[in-house]
C-alpha cells in the first residue's frame, strides 16, 4: 500500500511538472499522496513488535493486547490526514479550515500512536533476555527505525501546526521535504526490508506448511 501511495504521488507529481503546474488536481493529488507515508511505516512496526513479542511469549501478554488497540486509530489518522489534505487544497476559505482541523487530529492520533508503540519498543527491549534469538535482530531494526519516524513526524507537525510556506503541505520547501520527510522514509523502508530478507521465518508458518505439504 505504502509503496503504491508513494508511486502515484511521484506519477502525479511528474505529471503536473509536465504541465507547467497549469493542472492543479494532479499537483494537489501528489503532495496529499506524498504526505501519508507516517500512518504505513507505523502499522509495519507494529507488525513487527507483534511477531517478537508473540513469538517470544506465544501467551496473550498486555503489551501485544495494547498493540492491537492500535491498529484502528492509526488507519483512522491516516484517513483523516487526507481528508485534511484534500480539503486544505480548496479554494474555499471554509474548507481550508475544517482541512487543516482534521489534519490536526489525525497527526494528533499519530502523536499517541507513536509514543505508546515507542514505549512497547523500548519495554520489550529492557526484557531482551526473554527474546528468542531470532527475533533479536528484528527489534534492533525496529529500534533503528524510530528516530527517522520521529523526524518524519516532527515535519509533519511543523507542516500541520505552523504557519511556515517551507512547511507548506502545497508549494513548500522542496529541500526541507527531501531533508525532513522523503530520506527519513527511505530509510525506513530500508530497514524494514532488510529485515525482511534476514528475519528467521516463523516456526508455526513452518509447521503450518508441512502440515499442508502431508495432507
């Protein structure tokens, strides 16, 4: 998902470069698409921070049950930031405020979504020792990934929050996005896929197959 939004923010973006930015809808769509990469890099670190704490205690635990609370408010951020987009990208002066309103409290959910996932991260760390071996370097990865989410979102609030034109969701400061936003996502995604390439693959998906494999 993250990488078809990423994809055909850059399509329209090339688009509207071609037009001269005559063609405001293909401008509006590329920055609005561009700007949701937070709500996909968090559901993936949640995913991870799952598998370790589940395989590493295939009991029910607190921490995984907090998790899973925090899939429905990061979807509903991520809904509510392009609603804000695309209604800060009206002329109307009406819809630019309730825009930048619900952009406000979907980055706000964001806020609480990546502080409790940051505290989940950090107390699973401080009980590595209970961490299957495996699993370990899956964790690392995710640790490494949460100060550029955080730079990420600390563009995002001074995007949504502040009055600043290099800020700007529309027409801001290429340079401060490529800096603050687009090399943090990339690094992310880096590091996710490398764990994805050299994370041990779950026993219970094995035996899952070789059950499939008998019958």
């Amino acid at each position: 998902m993250f990488c078809c939004l990423r994809v055909s923010a850059a399509g329209l973006g090339i688009a509207s470069e071609h037009d001269g930015r005559t063609n405001r809808n293909n401008l509006v769509w590329s920055e609005i698409l561009g700007s949701v990469g937070i709500g996909p890099l968090l559901l993936v670190g949640l995913s991870l921070i799952t598998r370790i704490n589940r395989n590493s205690n295939p009991r029910s635990t607190l921490r995984n049950d907090v998790i899973q609370m925090l899939y429905v408010p990061n979807v509903l951020a991520l809904a509510l930031v392009v609603v804000g987009g695309v209604r800060l990208s009206s002329a109307d002066p009406s819809q630019q405020k309730s825009g930048k309103h619900f952009a406000q409290t979907g980055l706000s959910i964001y806020i609480v979504v990546f502080a409790v996932y940051t505290v989940i991260c950090f107390l699973t760390l401080f009980k590595i020792d209970a961490v299957v071996p495996g699993e370990k370097r899956i964790l690392y990865g995710v640790l490494m990934a949460i100060p550029f989410i955080f730079l990420r979102i600390i563009y995002a609030m001074l995007a949504v929050f502040r009055d600043s034109k290099q800020f700007a969701i529309l027409n801001g400061s290429a340079t401060v996005q490529l800096c603050m936003a687009i090399i943090e996502e990339m690094v992310v995604v880096v590091i996710y896929c490398a764990i994805g390439l050299f994370a041990p693959i779950e026993k219970r998906k094995t035996d899952q197959r070789l059950q499939r494999a008998a019958i």
